[in-house]
C-alpha cells in the first residue's frame, strides 16, 4: 500500500515535558519493594564524575543501553533496581578551585544540577529516591568505615612509597599529570619522592582462601565465575600478573666480603645463557658496595636521571632501554660459575621479584635489545630460533646447558629448580605484578582518612561513633607541598580518643577509587545512618545482575570492587564472592571526522542539540542503531536524520488503526510480529539493540502493506518498540485509547508455534563434510547463523577454537566452515 506522507510529523517538544512530569508525578520508576533475590533484577550504571561540560554522548550510549534493559525487565515482570549517583570527589574540582577560588562543593552540585537535567530529559528509567553522592557526609562517613574495617583487620597499613614530586609547584602528582617526566601545570621536570602513604593489602586477595569455613575465591579464581568480557578478564590477569617461575641466588664478587643478589626469573631453563644482571636504580648493593665502585659519580647521575621518570615510562615496551655497568662489582653465575657484569638499569623496578633481573639476551627481546646495544654476549641455549637476528622466546632443545641437554623447555624448568634447590642456590617461587593498593592523597577534595596521630598512643583509629571525619571548609587550596588539610585549624584541633591528649590528625584524603569500590551496596539503602546498608536489603538486591560502563575502567575500578565484596564475605557482611554477574562495555563514539571527539577538533556532539532538533526518542534509538554494542563507531548526521524519519512514519501509521475496514488478511502481519516480539526481546538479552531496531524497522514496513491495523497489533508494536523509545511509544499508546501508562504493561507473548511454520533445518558442513543440522528461521542473516552453530553443543567440537578461516552461506539451504 502507498505510505501516507500527508500527516505533521512528530511534535515531540510538546509532549516530551508532558510525560516526564507524569512519570515523575505517579512515580513510576520507582524500586518495588523486593522480597526474595529471584524476582529482582539489579541495572547498574558506572556512575559518572558531574564535571562542568556535562553528559556527552559517550555517557548516553550506556545510560541508553542500561534504560532498555530495566524497561524490558520490568516488563517482563521484574522488580527491577536501577539507581543513578555521582562520583563527586576528585581531582578535576580541585584544579578548578585552586584556578578559580571557587570550592569545589559548589561547582560539583551545579553539575550535578545540569547532569541531572539532561538525564531526565532522555527519558532514563532512574529511581531518584535512591541518588547518592560520594562527597556528601552521610555517604563518606561510610567510606570512612570501610577503611576501619580494613584497618582493624590488618589490611589498611601505612608505609614509605615513591610518588611523583614537582618541586615547582610543591605537589604530588598523578601519572596522568606527569606524562614524560614533566608537570602538566608547569613544565617543569617531575622527580620521584618517598613519602608516608596509606596502603590497601590488596595482595592478599589474589588467590583463594579459607577463612572460618568459608572458601573466599580470589581475584584470578573468582573471573570464572562470571559473564565479563573475555578482553576485560584478561586485562584483570595480566594486571595481577601471576608468574611462575624461580629465585635465583647470584653472589656479589667483592673485597667487603660475600653478599647474595637474589634475582626472580621465569625462564630457569636458561639460566646458563645468562651473561649479565641488571638491578634497579634504589637497589641497596649500590650504597652497600658504593666504596667499591669506581664510575660511582656516573652510577649516581644515571640514578639521579632515573628519579624523573615515572613507571609508566620506565617500563613502556616502546621506549628504549637504557642502563650503565657498575664497574668494580661483578656477579657469579651460580650453575657455571662464570663471572658477569653487573649494570643498574631503570627498566627494573624495586616492586618486582626482589628488585634485581638474570638477562638471557639469545632469549628474551629486551635482553637482546640491550645486549646489542651495550655489546654483549649472547648465548643460545635453546635450539628453534637464529640469533644473530632476534631473540628466541619459543619451545625447543636445551643446548649448551650441560646438565638440562636434550630436555624441553618445560621440563628443563623443573630440573633446574630442584638443582637449585638441592643446592641451596634457589628455588621454586610464584611472583604477582600486582601491588597493594596506594589509596592516600595529598589532595583536599576526598574523604578524609579516619586516623588520629597522639604522641603517647601513636597510631590512633577514629571511633566508628565520632564518623565522619567531616572536611574542612576554612582550607587554602594553593599547593604548598603537603595536604591542603595541613592548612585547616579546625581539622587538627582535636583530641587523642585513647588518653585525651591534644593530638592531630590524619591530612590525607582517600583515593576516589575508594568510594566508587562500595557504591552499589548504597543504593539499597541510601539513607540508613545506622550501617553502609541492611544486611536483608544486600540479600535480596545484590549481587548486581548487569553492570555497564567504559572499557577503561577494566584494571582499577573493576579489581578494587572486586577486593571490596571479598573483604564483606571473609567477615560476614555478604555471601557472594563477586559484585557483578554481567558486565558490558559500550564501544567509543567518535566524532564526524572519525576521530575521538574533544574540543579541540571541533568535533564534540553535544547531546542537548540533538534533543532540541530531532527529540530524546531519536537519540537513543541512533546511539543503539549505530553498530554493536561494544565496537567504536562514528557520528554520523545522517544517520540520525533517517532514526527520525523511522518515527515519523510510525506516527503516520494512526490514521489506519482501529480502521472499519477489518476484512483484511492479517496472517502476515500476525507472523511478523510474533517473530518480532521474540527477536527484539532475545536481542534486548544479548545487547544486541541495533539488529533489535532493525527488526522494529522491517515490521513497520509490514504494517504499510495494510489499508487498516487492528489495534491489538499496532499495540504489540508499541509495547515491543517502548524500551527503546519511551516519549514517542507512551504518546501513541494514549492517542490510541490505551490506559496510561505503556511502561506499566506486560512485554507481549509470541506464538512459538506461528514462527515455527518458517523455521527451516539448515545442513552444517565442516570442510565440505556434512556434521549436523540447525534449526533457523526462513532467510535468517549469516551472522545469526554463525553464532548458533558456535553455540550448539555438538557442532563447536567440530570447530574447535572457532579459529576458522571462512563461511560459504547458502540461505536456506546449507553453511560450510573453511578450517
């Protein structure tokens, strides 16, 4: 049938405000009360820092996504919890008060303002009774009882650790601020400095443990237990970095006597091709020997030079490695004998192994690298590789190894370490990357650490009773070298809890990280004063059953929550071992030009022009539209052009509903939008939103074949379309004479047995062999069709690792995997 194009289009700015004040007046995105764990469904959002710019489209293609899902679930007879907060403690506020002179408290509350504002205007599902935000008392005053938690139970500890220093502006810095070695506020070289900080034994949680009973997973067991991101789950490993390997004893050859270099390593096998050692620039032998080193003035400016630089450079794989041979000392190759040179290098860091690196150059890239450069001697001594052009790092033969000769490498391994151990030269040892956790700041805008300093008691915890330890206002932000807090009279006039001696406390604030590791148990009980939230409320809610946010908060945010939740189980306060069930991360939207958007490109999409322009509904469904979930896309101005002209003619289609003339044969329609209702609901499960609207989009061009549409099925229609579009899908359903509200009705049943009539047995071949059949449906896409075969529990045995190296698709008839 022809399209009706004489209607207006929609007029989504008039009744846009109209249904936001409805929602918000009756209340209906408000949490159910929840009385058993099975019927919730817990949507939670990374929550964001309110900065001064405001939501970007960034924010909203995961706020977007999280909305669908809560309105779905809901739907489908969930009570659902989807709350919204604000990470309000950091950095940038402070920066902005040290520029300005404005506190930081109001800036960060007009953002949140404006944060809050253009979310409702998205039409996002969030229950606002249960907004936190972290740099209210009420919300750090918990974030202060977590740190006494750890710290009564040996797990928060104070020691000396390198920071980066900024002798210019008197300040530690962050590694985002001291990118090449220089202060982003003034140019001037970064130093690194030993100062006193707060640790978290993160450490302690890396592999399983029993406590009292209980089997507390650790944070590499527990990554099984949950549906994350292969690429997310394997950055959390390689940022743990479990190493198994040996320690190695190498003496010191010196006039002042015998001293014993300790070296971790992963490779014993190869230790007879060891022809150097290289130790970190704060290694003790330095100072220890330093009457013994005859180029000591050279050592030390190396050293000197190596102060300025971060980890981050010291150790990138792309920077070139440097180093300098502490000459006088050299060091004994325990399995031959031989002696070798010794050189301090910065590549090796004092917080990995024991400070100190074997280097095997035939077998390793960066040995070789710096062996070429330094000219040294390389040894083969596992066959497989030509080492005169690169290092090899595969399997093979031992060679030139006396002993280990003719074994493979992993069984070499083995023997080397019990040579080494029998001869108490070595042994067996497991070495993680991972440090604990530096969570002090000499920053203002945090939550202060709940400790008192008394000269008689020493070291004295805050009373749970006397939280929180409220910040300052009467504070100097100009940076001085030390804590803001330093500044504060009122802060340190204090008394010792202990002995009541005039006493001061604790300047340091807490990493942000801090707050956002325990947010989402806060959201089920946002205004309990009495605990961080009640133990039944935590029972039924938690854990959360999909959390969504960026990619980039893969390594920290995610690691420390998880050591969060396993501190609450090891003491009782929960009975899971990991906080979220699901994760998803959307993938970056960039600008136009395909660039990442910033305002220097000119490229930034700012969400509130294309509200005023094309309206909220439009916005969400191109965000979704735009390509899968997790991959990075591109804006494009068109394309939302034709998102817009999509409801618009959803709209034209009015005129036909409830039309007289019902004498129309509706099997095709019927079928459609059964399958629709099935599709769009599975790809709602699977994140899965754009090929969700496609569907919505080719039952749409059904319904035009029509002269009339029963209402019954242009409502299926709208309830299958709300998730994604709640103003324009609540507006029809109203114009049609549904009751209010379409966000309050059931998702709609499919008849299975209607979509089975277009089902087709699809043969699956292996290389050109027939393996087995699949169930698909008529002209179903290849990509659909793929992914069955590779979940059918049969047919993957046949493909392996699914490292195949194409498809031939037939529709309808048959698919064959090249492998």
């Amino acid at each position: 049938m022809e399209e009706n194009n004489n209607n207006q289009n929609l007029n989504f700015s008039n009744f846009e405000s109209k249904w936001m004040m409805e929602w918000a007046k009756c209340g209906l995105y408000k949490t159910p009360e929840i009385l058993n764990s099975k019927d919730k469904f817990y949507c939670l959002d990374m929550f964001p820092y309110p900065s001064g710019s405001g939501l970007h489209v960034g924010h909203i293609e995961g706020y977007t996504a999280s909305d669908i899902v809560s309105r779905y679930k809901r739907m489908k007879g969930f009570k659902v919890i989807h709350p919204m907060g604000w990470d309000a403690f950091g950095l940038p506020a402070e920066n902005y008060a040290i520029k300005t002179g404005i506190h930081p408290e109001i800036t960060t509350d007009q953002a949140i303002k404006n944060f809050t504002k253009q979310i409702n205007s998205l039409g996002l599902s969030y229950d606002w009774d249960l907004e936190i935000q972290t740099s209210k008392p009420e919300y750090y005053r918990w974030t202060q009882w977590f740190f006494l938690l750890l710290y009564k139970n040996g797990l928060a500890y104070k020691k000396k650790a390198k920071v980066n220093w900024c002798d210019s502006c008197a300040t530690v810095l962050a590694n985002e601020q001291a990118e090449g070695g220089v202060c982003e506020r003034c140019g001037n070289q970064v130093i690194q400095k030993n100062l006193e900080q707060w640790f978290f034994k993160i450490s302690e949680f890396i592999e399983d443990q029993e406590y009292k009973g209980k089997n507390i997973k650790g944070l590499l067991n527990g990554l099984n237990d949950i549906d994350w991101p292969e690429s997310t789950k394997l950055a959390q490993i390689n940022w743990i970095g479990k190493s198994f390997g040996a320690k190695v004893l190498f003496k010191i050859k010196s006039g002042d006597g015998e001293y014993n270099l300790e070296v971790f390593t992963t490779r014993p096998d190869t230790l007879f091709g060891c022809t150097y050692v290289a130790i970190n620039p704060e290694h003790e032998i330095i100072n220890k020997f330093s009457s013994e080193i005859s180029n000591l003035e050279e050592v030390n400016k190396y050293i000197n030079e190596a102060k300025t630089k971060t980890e981050i450079e010291r150790t990138s794989l792309n920077k070139e490695k440097t180093g300098i041979e502490i000459k006088g000392l050299l060091a004994i190759n325990p399995v031959n004998g031989q002696e070798i040179k010794v050189f301090v290098a910065d590549y090796v860091l004092s917080t990995y192994g024991s400070g100190a690196v074997m280097a095997v150059p035939a077998h390793d890239e960066r040995d070789y690298d710096f062996s070429k450069k330094y000219n040294l001697p390389i040894l083969e001594v596992v066959s497989g590789g030509d080492i005169f052009q690169a290092a090899y790092i595969g399997d093979g033969v031992l060679i030139n190894s006396d002993f280990l000769n003719g074994l493979r490498v992993e069984e070499a391994k083995k023997k080397m370490i019990e040579w080494l151990s029998a001869n108490k030269l070595g042994e067996s040892f497991i070495n993680y990357r991972l440090r604990d956790w530096l969570v002090s700041r000499q920053r203002y805008w945090g939550a202060p650490i709940p400790i008192i300093y008394c000269d008689k008691c020493g070291e004295v915890p805050v009373p749970e009773e006397n939280l929180p330890v409220i910040l300052p206002s009467d504070v100097n932000f100009k940076p001085t070298g030390e804590s803001p807090l330093n500044s504060s009279e009122s802060f340190h006039n204090v008394s010792c809890p202990r002995c009541g001696a005039k006493a001061r406390r604790e300047s340091d604030t807490l990493d942000t990280f801090v707050c956002s590791s325990w947010y989402y148990f806060r959201y089920l009980d946002p205004k309990n004063d009495k605990v961080f939230a009640d133990i039944e409320k935590i029972k039924k809610g938690l854990p959360v059953d999909i959390y969504i946010g960026g990619a980039e908060h893969s390594v920290m945010h995610l690691l420390y929550v998880r050591f969060f939740t396993k501190v609450l189980q090891k003491y009782g306060f929960v009975d899971f071992n990991e906080p979220f069930i699901k994760l998803r991360h959307p993938g970056i939207i960039l600008g136009e030009d395909s660039n990442k958007m910033s305002k220097s490109k000119g490229n930034v999409v700012n969400p509130d022009d294309v509200i005023k322009e094309y309206g909220a509904d439009c916005l969400r469904m191109y965000e979704m539209f735009l390509g899968t979930f997790e991959d990075v896309k591109p804006w494009n101005t068109k394309g939302i052009i034709g998102l817009r002209r999509f409801l618009d003619r959803l709209e034209n289609l009015l005129p036909k509903v409830n039309s007289n003339d019902n004498n129309e044969n509706y099997d095709k329609l019927i079928l459609e939008l059964n399958k629709a209702i099935k599709k769009v609901g599975n790809d709602i499960e699977e994140f899965k939103f754009n090929t969700a609207i496609s569907q919505l989009m080719i039952l749409i061009n059904v319904f035009y074949e029509y002269n009339s549409i029963p209402k019954e099925h242009f409502s299926k229609l709208l309830l299958i379309l709300a998730p994604f579009a709640p103003f324009v899908s609540e507006e029809l359903w109203s114009k049609i004479g549904n009751d209010f509200s379409i966000h309050q009705q059931q998702w709609p049943e499919f008849n299975e047995s209607i979509i089975a009539s277009e089902s087709i047995c699809l043969a699956v071949q292996i290389n050109g062999k027939t393996r087995g059949t699949i169930e698909i449906q008529k002209d179903e896409e290849e990509i659909e069709v793929v992914k069955k075969v590779e979940n059918d529990e049969k047919l993957k045995n046949y493909l392996g690792s699914k490292d195949y190296k194409k498809t031939i698709y037939v529709k309808n008839k048959i698919i064959n995997f090249i492998i």
